[in-house]
C-alpha cells in the first residue's frame, strides 16, 4: 500500500552571506577551498509554513494540508536506488510519453564525479525508447567543445545504452519568457524542439555558484545552449560571457528559464522529472574532482512538478545525518530563492504529498 504524506516547505531560506553575491565569482567547476566552507554557517530550520518535519526516510510525524496558495503536487519515493527502482518509480508517474523522447542528464566532468551511471539509468532510458541529450559547457572543461563532450559521453557509458545527442551542437532555439523580472528569452540548444516529450533524470547534490542542483538546475542550465547559459548567469545581460552576473538574478533567471521550457513542453504535460538522492556532495557533477559526500543515499523521487521535486529533495537531504555542509553551501549562495522565484512565477508548488512507493 502506498503511504500519502502532506508536507510544507520545512527549510527556511538565509539571506545571501557577504561576499557570495556575485555569480561570477567562483566558476562553476571549480571546487570551494577550505576557509571559505568554514565561513558559511547553518541556518535555523524554522519557516511560517512549517506544519511537519520530513525526514530522510520519507516519514513525518504528522500530515498537514497544502499551503493556501495552491493544491499539493504528487512526489513519488522510493529507497531502492537501483535499476528496478528507477523503472518503480517512472511507473508511478502514469506518464505516457509522447512522440520523440529526450532522456535529458548530465554526462559529468571527468575524471571522478557523481553523474548518474548508465547501469542505473539504462532499463528506463529503454522503457521509453529514449534518446540521451545534453548541451555543451559554457565555462571550459572538457565538455565546452562537442567533439569533447561527445567523447565524454562515450567514455562515461552513455553512448552504449542510447542514442545520444549534443543538442546544441548546431547553436540555440528561442524560447519566450512570460513573466519573467529577468529574462525575456531563454536560449536553449538549436535541437530541443526535435524531442517532443522530455524525461529529465537528475542527479541531486550541491552546486558551487546555485547553491544545489536538481530539477530546475538541469532543464535550465543543463538545457541552455552555450550563450543560453550565459544569459541565466548573468540575469540577462550577457550572451557571451557566464561572469559577473547577480547572484538574485542567476538564480530568478532559472526559475524563469526552466519555466520557458516547462510552458514550450504542453505547460508542463509533456516532461517529468526523476530525481537520484545519491552521492550528495556539496559539489556538482560538473566538478571532475567534487568533495566526498557527507549525507547517505537517500532515494529516488518522482514528480510532475520541478518545484516540488525540489523542495522535497532539499527537506530530505537537510534532515539527513551529516547535512550541515550542504545546508551551508545551499544557504550561502541564496539557492532556496531559486524555488521561491519558481513558485512565484507558476512554475510549480514548493508545497507537495509525498508518496511512498514502498509501503
């Protein structure tokens, strides 16, 4: 039987500490040094919304009702970070797929980061017969360049599960920003609108510049071509260059660029998003060399809605043993205003029930 939790949003958020606000201040792969993550301290776990704390098994003490500025989305679980359940988990969604299917990750900055590994991901990639997509990296490494990144994709497994595609490999594809404060366009790779139904697989852990990644991270970013990327960094300013941008602007920008891809895609109907709670470091798989994880696998969750997904991932991560550097590296970069923005703008709720797959 599957067990039905209502919950609010159990984080709060702490306003930017000095000296983090610009964006373009650390490069995204590059990892923090050691006084910096002493520096950043751990917020109080208090919020006017908070009715029940979350914990890292996906239990809650009590159930509360959704927020009153809108209905709680669905956030499927599981503990079983495995293969069959991966297959669990998208089952539970009831999404049927259509058309042409883009698997959307990230392919991982070598030599040794976090990325979600082809024997995980490879029995749902072929349940909906689909094709792994990417963009490049506007910021060096070795995936800044296509002839690179699709040799990283190689050597990572990818290729030798699915078909595989650099979806800007060709340049961007406009799409419009309604309601945005920052952004009036978003430029995503030049092949987006080839797929007509998108999977995004996302691998949850902190990030150096937006505080974590997850759901949103992935289709904004992860989805921008090379000037899109630059735009979301820069709050819109520019299209050559990820530095200097304001922090605030970086991460409103995307909220706002993953709406443009959620409101191209059906409002949402054709995209789903599946999230991995494994190897939570403080640093994302765009780190080739990221920070040993502090917090244990969690589990599997899955949504209709980035948002939620989200939050959800943030409250379980938090509430695990050994979060305070994650809590400081979220905190320190303002990255729950990332989710506030995106509630803010409808691209999804930061209120959710979650849903136990396996009970």
């Amino acid at each position: 039987m599957k067990r039905r939790l209502k919950f609010g949003v159990v984080i709060s958020m702490l306003a930017l500490l000095a000296g983090c606000g610009n964006s373009g201040s650390v490069p995204e792969t590059s990892r923090q040094d050691s006084s910096l993550q002493q520096s950043e301290t751990v917020p109080s776990a208090s919020d006017e919304r908070v009715s029940s704390e979350v914990n890292a098994d996906g239990e809650s003490d009590t159930v509360t009702e959704p927020a009153a500025d809108g209905e709680a989305s669905i956030v499927y679980f599981t503990s079983d970070i495995s293969p069959e359940g991966m297959v669990a988990i998208y089952e539970a969604l009831g999404w049927e797929p259509a058309g042409k299917v883009a698997v959307k990750l990230s392919t991982g900055e070598p030599p040794a980061s976090n990325y979600l590994r082809p024997e995980l991901i490879k029995d749902v990639v072929e349940l909906v017969d689909g094709t792994i997509v990417e963009c490049n990296t506007a910021y060096g490494g070795s995936r800044s360049e296509t002839a690179m990144h699709y040799q990283v994709a190689e050597d990572h497994g990818f290729t030798a599960i699915a078909d595989f595609q650099i979806l800007d490999e060709d340049g961007s594809m406009s799409l419009p920003v309604e309601g945005g404060s920052q952004l009036s366009e978003n430029l995503v790779g030049a092949a987006f609108g080839d797929y007509d139904s998108y999977l995004v697989l996302s691998h949850f852990k902190g990030h150096a510049m937006a505080g974590f990644g997850g759901a949103i991270k992935n289709i904004s970013i992860g989805l921008g071509s090379q000037e899109g990327k630059c735009l979301i960094h820069t709050g819109g300013k520019s299209s050559t260059s990820p530095w200097g941008g304001d922090q605030t602007a970086f991460t409103e920008s995307m909220a706002e660029a993953g709406k443009s891809v959620s409101d191209y895609l059906g409002n949402g109907e054709r995209i789903v998003y599946i999230s991995v709670l494994n190897n939570i470091s403080i640093d994302c798989d765009c780190d080739g060399n990221p920070a040993k994880p502090d917090i244990h696998d969690i589990g599997i969750l899955a949504s209709f809605d980035p948002v939620a997904i989200d939050q959800a991932s943030i409250d379980m991560a938090f509430a695990a043993e050994g979060s305070e550097s994650l809590q400081n590296r979220v905190n320190s970069r303002n990255g729950l205003h990332t989710l506030e923005h995106a509630e803010e703008i409808g691209l999804g709720s930061r209120t959710y029930e979650l849903v136990n797959i396996d009970d």
